[in-house]
C-alpha cells in the first residue's frame, strides 16, 4: 500500500490542513473547509505497482494533470476523494484485459475497507470532484464505486472540449449521485451507472450532455429514492424559492438504457427558455398515463423523441448484484441506431452492423 495522508495536522497548533484555491472565479485564493493538500509533482502519476490509500481529498493543483495508469486501483478514507482545480486535469487511462469479458487492467476507486462486508456500502468516501476551470478531464475503462457522488462535474459547458470525456466505466453504489453535472459538458460512451441514492446521472442547471451507448439505471433498494435513474433540469432556487436558470443547450441520448426498479424513470424539468433534448434508439421505463402526453413527454414528437422502445424488459444479468450484461431476451436487442464505425461495447465485442443493441453491452447468453 501506498499511503497519502493529505489531511494532515500541523502538530504544534492541532490545525487540520485545507486545500486553498480559487473557488468563487475572482482570480484570489479562498479559504475553504475542504481537508486535504495539493499533490506533489512527484505524486501526480498513479501506478499499479502498489494500491493507493488517500486520507482526505486530494487536490491537483493550477496547471497539473494527475494521471492514472493501467490497472491502478485508488482507495479513499471516509470523507476523502480528489478534486481537479483551475486549469488542471485528471486522466484515467485504464485498459481492457487481454481476456474478452473481463476487466482486469481498469482503474478501480473505491473505499478503503476491504472487508467483504464493505463490498457494496454505498457512501464509504467523498467524491471525484472536477471543479469549475478544471479542462480535458478524461476517463477510460474505470470502476468508481461506493462513494457519495461518483463523479461532480462543475462548469464550462461551453468549452471547446468537453469538460469530462468518459468511456469504457462503470459507477455503481454511490450513497446520492453517480454522476452529478451543474452546468457542465460531459461525452460518454459505453459507461454504466447503477444502484444509487438519488439519481444514476444528473444534468443539473442547464448544460451540455452527450451520451451514447450508455446504461443510466437503478436498482437502488436501501431506502427510498426521490428522484428517477435519469433528472435533467435547467434551474436552482434562490433563497426565496425563485428559479435561477442556464440553458440545457443540448442533451442527446442515443442508443441508451433509461431503467430501473422505479417509474417512471427519467425527470425533465425546466424553467429556462433554452432546454434542447433528444432520446434516440433508446429503451425507457416511463408508464405514467397521468404526464405521458403533456409537456416534456411528447413521445410522438420527433424533435425530441426517436425511435425509442418503452418499457419492455432489459434483461439484465442481476442489476441489484451490479451484473449489468444483457441477455438474449432484452427489450434493448437490436432497437440501436447503427453508427459507423460500429465500434464496440464496453467489453470489446464489436457491434451488430446492422442491428446493434442499446446499451453498453451486446447481448450475450448467460450461463446456467
């Protein structure tokens, strides 16, 4: 194990450190009540030689891209987790196993108790914050799980590039979000989020949201869940209940899954002029005759809905055991918009030319 204890305490006055950064956007440095530390340039490459243990949150600093290679596995304290600064740039470069079907040379963040009893505790550590002016976050064959937000993005969602880039990942057990935007730009593609407190992926105040070949779902079932697998909402409240607004500029899913144990299973709400969405070639669990047909459930609207199938089922392998392969019976089989390349899925297997499925699997049959 590798230990980085960047919630350290000055021994003389007791004092905790915390990180120190421009938080506000006013080009000062403001005091925060975060603890933790900037990593050092001799830290900010993470191996697989030895497991990582991080107390406290870890901070990459103005300028600084912390990267983590092949096969790294991070495990984060209670209350700790990373958080990516002004100008600075976190980038996971996980790889897929030699061996089709399995993921062993991914990057892997998760807590740091390792009891078999703390496998799937939602909620054991912080969260992996891109904070407002972090540029070209990248995320490639990773496991995030069992934290409180898997992913906060924050900010920039008119960059030239993306804000965060994900592929290949999956995000499972976390305590709220597993991916939380506010106002941000996220790409995805074959990534897989399940089994969350709140919401599976959030696009919060407005944004920019492209996913494609994804599996937004939950299966949560440790307490009630308020809000569906998918929220998009353009606004916050001020302190006298007025809605803020941003624009949604955009919000495109294509070829996804929208499902889980709830229904329905996507919240689109806005207040704002500017709301542009579009699901295509997507299976979505909505069933509610009370909304369907009014406002932003125009389903035969073809600006705004393509293509998609409802409410059969997805045939996962055993969503509350986070298995989340597809099998021959899927609702989800062959309903895809083909796309050229094809590409593959998050396993490698390359796609249906001409019938692939949504999601982030193909389809498979299961073995007794």
């Amino acid at each position: 194990m590798r230990f980085l204890f960047t919630q350290t305490e000055d021994t003389t006055t007791g004092i905790i450190e915390t990180l120190t950064f421009d938080v506000d956007g006013d080009g000062n440095d403001d005091e925060t009540t975060l603890q933790g530390r900037f990593l050092e340039d001799s830290e900010l490459t993470f191996t697989n030689e030895k497991p990582y243990v991080i107390y406290g949150y870890a901070g990459v600093n103005a300028g600084k891209t912390l990267t983590m290679e092949a096969g790294a596995r991070v495990h984060f304290h209670s209350d700790s987790g990373i958080i990516v600064t002004d100008n600075a740039t976190l980038n996971i470069n996980g790889e897929l196993s030699t061996d089709q079907d399995v993921l062993d040379n991914e990057v892997i963040l998760e807590g740091d108790r390792l009891e078999p009893l703390y496998t799937d505790v939602p909620g054991q550590w912080g969260t992996i914050w891109l904070f407002n002016g972090s540029v070209n976050n990248t995320i490639n064959y990773a496991t995030i799980r069992n934290a409180t937000i898997g992913i906060l993005s924050e900010g920039n969602q008119d960059a030239t590039n993306d804000k965060l880039t994900i592929t290949n990942s999956q995000v499972y057990n976390a305590s709220s979000f597993g991916i939380l935007g506010r106002a941000t730009s996220i790409a995805a593609e074959n990534v897989v989020i399940n089994n969350c407190g709140q919401s599976s992926f959030a696009g919060a105040l407005g944004g920019k949201y492209n996913f494609t070949h994804c599996s937004i779902v939950n299966y949560w079932n440790s307490s009630f869940r308020q809000f569906p697998s998918l929220l998009l909402n353009d606004f916050v409240l001020d302190e006298n209940g007025i809605p803020i607004t941003n624009d949604l500029t955009e919000a495109n899913f294509t070829n996804c899954i929208i499902y889980g144990n709830d229904d329905p299973e996507f919240l689109l709400e806005n207040e704002g002029s500017v709301f542009n969405y579009k699901f295509t070639n997507c299976l979505l669990r909505f069933n509610n005759n009370n909304i369907e047909g009014t406002g932003n459930y125009m389903f035969d609207d073809t600006d705004f809905y393509v293509d998609n199938i409802f409410n059969l089922d997805p045939d996962f392998e055993d969503p509350f055991e986070n298995l989340m392969r597809i099998g021959e019976g899927s609702g989800a089989n062959g309903i895809a918009l083909p796309l050229m390349p094809a590409g593959s899925d998050l396993l490698n297997r390359v796609r249906n030319t001409t019938e692939p499925d949504s999601g982030a699997f193909e389809s498979m049959v299961f073995e007794d």
